[in-house]
C-alpha cells in the first residue's frame, strides 16, 4: 500500500473494511474505503501542518541543523482527505444541486432497521493529536443516511472535520450527496466549549461534540443529486459491519435487555409522505435488512464484536461511575484518600449504600466485576468467536480508563498511563483465576475473592453487603445463561441492582445450624 499510494500510510489502517451502497436494478453503486481516502492525501507538502511547539523547538536547534533545507518526500501527515466516496459503474452520475438533506425527515423517531460503523483509517500524530476517518450508516423503512466523517485535532494548532453523507429516499429513488468542510483554530473552538460550561478537554476529544459546535466553515456546502429508477427499499443493499439480529426472549432477572421506544406511526400512512410508512415499504426495508446481515455474518464477526463489547464496557463502566469537580474548578485542589488517591463524587448502591470510595480504582474493580460476569457467558460463544469477543471487550475497558486517566486526573504523561494499565492488566489476570475458583467451589470462596478485589482485603467489611454481591453475580450469571446467544450479541442489555438481594442474603443459612457453638455442644433449631 505504501508503494501504491506514495506515502507513508496512517498507524491504524483498516483496509478490508468498506462501507458501500448499491441500487440492484441499475448497477449504481458508491462506496467509501481507505486506500481511495488516502489516495486523494496532499502529497507535496504544501498542506502540512506543524505541532504547537515546533517553533520553540527550531529555535533550540538554528545552529545544529542549519544545512537542512528541505524535507524528503514530504506529505500532509495530518491524513486530511476530500475523499466524498467512489462511484463505480453509475447509471447515473451526481449533478450539482441546490436540494439539500431533508433534516426534518431524518429526525422522526422512524424504526431502525440496521445501523453500523466502520473504522477506515486512524493516527495519533506522534502523540499530538488525532486523525481519523470512520462511517456510520443508518437504515430506515423509508429512507438511509450514510456518514463519512474525516476529524482532525491537531493539539493547541486545529480542529478540522470533513463531511459526506449520502442521503437516499426510497419512494422516488433520489439520491443527495452532501458535502462540508469546517476547521477552526483550537484556542477558538476550546474557548467555545468553556464559554457554554462544558468540559473542554473532554469535549474536545469527541468529534461528535466538535461537530455539534460553532465552528468556521471552511468550505461552502455542495449538494449533489441523481435520481434512479425502480425505486423502492428492496433495490438497496448497504454493506457494511452489521449488528446480529436479536430475538424477544423474557427477561431474566437481575439482568435485563434494554429497551428501544418505538413509535406506532410505522404502521400508519403519513399524507405527507406518500408511502412512506405503507406496509409494502416496512416488508421491503425488513428484506433488506435481512439481506445486509446475510452478507455481513460471515466476514465481518470481529466488526460486530468490536461495536457490541464498545457499548457493553460503557454499561459495565457505568454501574460506578464517578467525577471529580474539582478538577475542573478554576484553582480547585482535589482531595486525597488515605491510600492517596484522588476522592471523586459518585453516586449509586456501591458508594452510597456500600460505602465504598469513589476512586479509580474502585471503578475499575466494580467494572471488572461486571466484565467477568460478561467474560463467562461469552465462553459460551462458538469457539471461533469467542476469542474476538474476549479481546475487544478488554480493549475497550483500557481506552475507557486511559481516557479517565486523562479526563478526571488530568494524567498526561503517555509513560504514567501506561503504568496504571499494566497494573490493570495484571489485577485481570488475577481476578479471572480467583472468581473462578469461586464459581467452582462455592459462595465463601467466591465473597473471599470479592472481598480481596472489590473491598481490598479490609477488615472492616460489610458483611451483608459482601452477601449481596455475591448473591447478585449469582443472580446475573443465572439471567445469562438462560439468553441465547443472538440476544447477549445484540448489546442492547443493563444490569440490575445488587440491593434486591438483601432479602435472599438475610435468610438464615441452614448450614448454621450443624455448626458448633462455643461450649462444643450442636446448636439446635
């Protein structure tokens, strides 16, 4: 790839991934890819950016590398692309227009019938920023939208962000490209965000956030239109990594699917767009869903694992999450626990009837926790699959910490994080063995395994509440394994509360009674 492009290719590039629409009838097809994005890459360097301290770093070295005068093979190595997809055999070319995207339209709370996102190409920028290039594409019974979004964040220098989206209405068979440009000066957009009360740092790291602010735009909009015949949902396939169908099982308690707010009006004709929600048009739009993941299941599992286990971390980060305030105050001093760790604000059954102290390693204990319950009905997957899932549901935990580690206790230093991660790593690897064992020889090694991972081996535990854990992963794990496969894989799924066992932890154990009491006589009941 290097050779064919010309220039040297971005860390992560993902190059078998392609997010494509296709119109069956007329052979009409456009599709977005990397190589192509990066192929339309400045290759001369007339574009290039340079780093917020690239001036105080030439100053310090005038005299040690006068005699270099040019740079060899340069480029725009912040990967900043035009790309609006390629067209392969159209029917009918893009025309300029002046029909924008009906954004009203694309608001209605409309059934989704298939959304997905693929990653194409991403770079760190030598640890200056971030530069990517992703896909979304989201399919209703009546119409589909396809984002292609390039974001750039060149710390302390810009923010640029690239849009392509491909609107196609299915009843007329139109079909809208629009495309923007914005880029503002960081300082500028940081100050935007700090003016509105938000989290800049935070907010500045989130291209969805970025694209939701004021910024100058760079470039004017452009539309593009072409119109197709034989219309109708059932002449579209989008490609791209698809999430697997679920089916409707009842809900096992404590663990239960969430659940999505649909609307009546799919089923009623709306005057206003004809068609629209016909029932011909809802059976056609399930057919192509049906088709696109027919297409998808067998090549693209480590995509669907990849999406699926992004949202399972954030519900198992959730269960503690925390903030610290301070941190964000003008001059505000963080206070310290006794281990001299910073003390969040946390809300929630484990800190507030717990009373456990909302740290990041708190945190990260409870959301392991919950990462294990997921880990063991995920061994239940095809061999074949469950490796990936496996994989990706880790990854995602460490870019959740490492992004606490920068959010909330302002850790910049690359070498810093990576210390707290390996650290991490190893408690995993610990973990998994001792709740293990626990499942295998019963409740009291299991609490001994909680209360050394979750509690820090104290001696002051809770006891009823070392109960109630236990007794809730007991009771989720059971909840899992009466899914089936489809519906754990479909992601959609939240965590019950630990304080509904307090009445199962309560009951007395008849094990009690065969004890011997202190004078060696057997108590009796």
């Amino acid at each position: 790839m290097t050779a064919k492009l010309g220039i040297a290719p971005p860390e992560m590039i993902f190059g078998d991934n392609v997010a494509s629409i296709e119109h069956v009838g007329s052979g009409w097809k456009i599709e977005f890819n990397a190589f192509d994005a990066l192929d339309l890459v400045d290759k001369t360097g007339n574009s290039m950016l340079q780093v917020a301290h690239s001036k105080e770093w030439q100053s310090t070295r005038e005299k040690k590398h006068e005699g270099i005068t040019e740079v060899v093979k340069p480029f725009d190595w912040s990967y900043s692309t035009r790309y609006k997809g390629t067209e392969q055999s159209p029917a009918k070319a893009f025309e300029p227009s002046s029909t924008p995207i009906p954004l009203e339209l694309l608001k209605r709370p409309d059934p989704i019938e298939f959304f997905d996102e693929v990653m194409l190409y991403e770079d760190e920028m030598a640890d200056n920023g971030i530069t990517l290039l992703s896909c979304k594409l989201r399919v209703m019974p009546a119409r589909l939208l396809l984002l292609c979004r390039f974001f750039m964040r060149l710390d302390g220098v810009m923010l640029r962000i690239r849009d392509t989206r491909v609107y196609v209405e299915f009843q007329s068979g139109e079909v809208v490209r629009e495309y923007t440009a914005r880029e503002d000066k960081y300082e500028v957009v940081r100050q935007k965000l700090a003016m509105q009360g938000r989290d800049a740092p935070a907010q500045l790291r989130d291209p969805n956030n970025i694209s939701r602010t004021r910024i100058a735009q760079h470039r004017s909009l452009s539309f593009s239109s072409s119109v197709l015949a034989e219309s109708g949902a059932s002449n579209y396939v989008p490609s791209a990594a698809a999430p697997s169908s679920s089916s409707k099982n009842p809900t096992p308690y404590p663990y239960s699917p969430k659940s999505h707010s649909t609307t009546a009006a799919a089923s009623t004709k709306d005057p206003a767009e004809p068609g629209s929600q016909s029932t011909s048009s809802i059976s056609a739009s399930r057919k192509l869903a049906a088709e696109v993941r027919k297409r998808a299941t067998s090549v693209t599992e480590t995509y669907i694992a990849y999406s699926v286990c992004e949202k399972l971390i954030k519900e198992c980060a959730n269960q503690a999450d925390y903030t610290i305030p301070q941190r964000h105050e003008k001059n505000g001093v963080v206070p310290k626990g006794a281990d001299g760790e910073d003390l969040g604000v946390g809300k929630g059954w484990w800190y507030e009837d717990l009373g456990l102290a909302p740290t990041f390693s708190t945190w990260a204990q409870i959301t392991f926790l919950h990462m294990y319950i997921l880990t063991v009905r995920l061994r239940a997957f095809p061999a074949a699959h469950a490796p990936s899932w496996h994989q990706h549901l880790l990854d995602h935990f460490f870019y959740s910490a490492e992004d606490r580690l920068v959010r909330e206790h302002n850790i910049q230093a690359r070498s810093l994080r990576n210390k707290y991660l390996k650290d991490l790593f190893t408690q995993w690897r610990g973990l998994l063995a001792g709740y293990d064992e626990g499942l295998v020889k019963g409740d009291a090694v299991l609490a001994t395994a909680v209360w050394r991972n979750v509690f820090g081996g104290k001696e002051d535990v809770d006891l009823v509440g070392l109960g109630e854990v236990v007794s809730y992963m007991r009771g989720v794990l059971k909840g899992l394994d009466g899914m089936e496969d489809e519906v754990v894989a479909d992601g959609e799924i939240q965590f019950g509360d630990p304080r509904s066992q307090r009445k199962v932890v309560e009951v007395r154990s008849k094990m009690l009674d065969s004890l011997p009491r202190e004078d060696g006589d057997q108590s009796k009941k």
